[in-house]
C-alpha cells in the first residue's frame, strides 16, 4: 500500500517538474513588464476608450488592475486545465483544493459597475461608491464623462472611476462590460432618450440577468419600484399614468429575472430586487430613518440619496442575496390601499446598515414568482 501511494506521488512530482512548472515559467516570462502601467488607469484614457466601443460594442472595456489581474490569472488557469485533459485536475493536483481549481470569480474589490449611471440616481450610486474608496465603473448606452467639479465627491480619487458602454437593450453589448465586476448595480430606467419601458425595465433587466450569470457576477441589484405587485393601488395607477405601462413591465422584468436565477444561477451568483417608494431629490435621513418591508403592501417617499446609500450596502449584504424587497422613509409610511393592515409583519429597521437587511426572507421562502 505504502508502495503503491509512493509511486503515485512520484508520478505526480514527474508530472508537475516537466509540464506545469516549464508551462508556467514561460507564461510568467510573456506577463506585461510593467504592472505599474495598468495601475495608473485614468478616467480620461476610459473616456476615449468608451468613445471608441460606439462602433464596436464587444471591444474590451478600459484596463484596470482588476481586469487585467483577472485575465492572466484565467489564462494561467487554463493553461494547467489543458495538461489535466484525460487525466483531469484533481488527478494532476491532488494536493490543491478543488475549489481553487474552479474558475475564479471576480475577487471583492474588483469594481462595481453600474448601468443608468447618467441618470440622477445612478450618479448618486457612484458618488457614493467613490466617497468609500471603491472602484466604480460607470456604464450607459453612450459614452461620457461626468463633470468631477458638479457631479462628483470632492477630494475623489479618479482613478478609481472608469468608464464603458453597457446598452441594456443590446444584451452583446453587457458581458464584456461587467467582467469582473464584484457587483452590477442596474439604475436604469425608461427615458425619452433611453428607450422605452419594454426594452429597458422589461427586456434589459433579462439581458443584464443573463448577462451577470453568464459572468459569474457574485450580486446583481435591479432597482425597480413599490407597489409593482398591486395594480389597483394609487402608486402604481399614478406611475403609470407617466409612463405607460411601466409598472408592469417592471414586474415582469423581475419575474424573468427571478425565473433565471432559479433556473441557470451557479452558486455564489445572487439578484436583489430593490423596490423603493416614490422617489424626491431630498437630502436623505440615513439608514436610521428607512424601513425595509416585503409583500409590497406599504409604501412611502424615500430620497433618491437614501435609494443610492440602501443599494450601495445592499450589494455586500448577504442577507439581500435572491431577495426582494421594498424602502422608505418611516415618517412617510403609509398602506399601499386602503384596506391593506398598517403593518405587514415584516418591517425592517436599524440603527446601523449591516443591521437592516438581517432578518430578510428569501424570495423562494415568500413564493414570489
């Protein structure tokens, strides 16, 4: 017996000095020479990068340390995984986990790419994002570039922002946007310049959804809107009556968004469905002046700035992972219809954010669609 094991690490050794080491020196000789180039990313250089990816959807995104990391460590990945033809990983490496053999996902502080960045709450979202130091790639269906005096933090550090083109109604134009992304924040909305609600609120949360499986995104949030589930409610009779048929549409998108996940998400991969109430431009109260609540019967005003902080936090929140549920402010709660209880059961409140989404049920464990 102990014969037999020792031939088989011999075998193992042999396999690994003459094929993998030799593989991996001559791929570590063919790296870039100067790491420190993709270190010094700037938002111009992306700017011009996004103007050129108009013609050309599918043209990578501008490099960043994380992208260009996450390349060459895929490459190296698939270099071992093409001497383990026939024999397999685990029979080359027995002595490496086989977990670490899987494709890798992108690591936690890769960027945060965020679609509808234009919009008034998508800027919020990255100005957020960027006060707390994170990387944030900007994504909308045309190029631009934000005004850093107006539209973002002071004191920013502009190299972590970058830009690309990401139109959620050309989904070819979504996977290459989003790769290695540690999360996807999809802000967008109908808009006489943006498209309407079937291709945007309808069909672009599917083809951001397909897209975030198909990239091994570890969380994507889909703003929608409360009282989506409740037709014959005033909020969603009065959304409507501004953009028509959008309430619907917006159900329907997240239908098929849960339907996806349910179906093809590997583990890991996770949504959330963010519903806040109707949205003003004021300052914001904080996490300690929101409620989060489930089954879509109550409602309320909330901020724009308290929509950006709950989403920003909602990504890293476990708790949040293949969850739906709605936001506002406490003061301004009130029963979607009249003969709605005034409270669900399932209110959600806290004096700190890593607080507030525990307790959350899972939309499996709540049946919704």
């Amino acid at each position: 017996m102990a014969t037999n094991a020792t031939s088989k690490y011999l075998v193992h050794f042999f396999l690994f000095f003459f094929f993998v080491l030799p593989t991996t020196v001559t791929f570590a000789f063919n790296l870039p020479r100067n790491p420190a180039h993709h270190s010094h990313v700037r938002c111009e250089m992306a700017t011009r990068h996004a103007s050129s990816t108009t013609a050309s959807p599918s043209s990578p995104i501008t490099s960043s340390p994380e992208a260009s990391d996450g390349s060459t460590r895929r490459e190296l990945l698939e270099s071992y995984g093409r001497l383990g033809v026939g024999l397999g990983a685990s029979a080359l490496f027995p002595w490496i986990p086989s977990s670490a053999l899987a494709a890798s996902r992108p690591s936690s502080d890769a960027p945060v790419a965020v679609l509808g960045a234009r919009g008034k709450t998508g800027r919020l979202i990255v100005q957020q994002l960027l006060a707390e130091g994170k990387q944030v790639r900007a994504l909308s269906y045309q190029p631009f570039e934000y005004d850093a005096k107006k539209d973002l933090p002071v004191n920013v550090d502009l190299s972590l922002l970058t830009y690309a083109i990401g139109d959620v109604t050309k989904y070819d134009t979504l996977p290459d946007a989003i790769r290695g992304s540690s999360a996807v924040i999809f802000a967008s909305s109908a808009s006489k310049k943006g498209g309407n609600a079937q291709a945007v609120d309808c069909d672009g949360v599917e083809n951001i959804a397909r897209a975030a499986i198909s990239e091994k995104i570890p969380r994507l949030l889909v703003i929608s809107s409360g009282a989506v589930t409740k037709p014959d409610s005033f909020g969603y009779k009065i959304t409507n009556m501004f953009a028509r048929g959008i309430m619907g549409l917006k159900l329907e998108g997240e239908d098929r968004l849960r339907a996806l996940y349910r179906s093809s998400a590997p583990a890991g991969v996770t949504y959330t469905v963010l519903r806040p109430g109707g949205l003003s431009n004021d300052k914001g109260l904080g996490v300690i002046g929101l409620e989060l609540n489930q089954k879509d019967t109550i409602i309320g005003e909330i901020s724009r700035n308290d929509v950006a902080a709950v989403a920003v936090h909602a990504i890293t929140a476990p708790e949040a992972a293949d969850v739906t549920f709605e936001v506002y402010e406490i003061g301004r709660r009130t029963p979607l219809q009249p003969e709605f209880p005034k409270e669900s059961g399932m209110e959600r409140r806290a004096e700190k954010w890593e607080d507030i989404f525990k307790g959350l049920v899972k939309d499996q464990d709540l049946q919704i669609a």
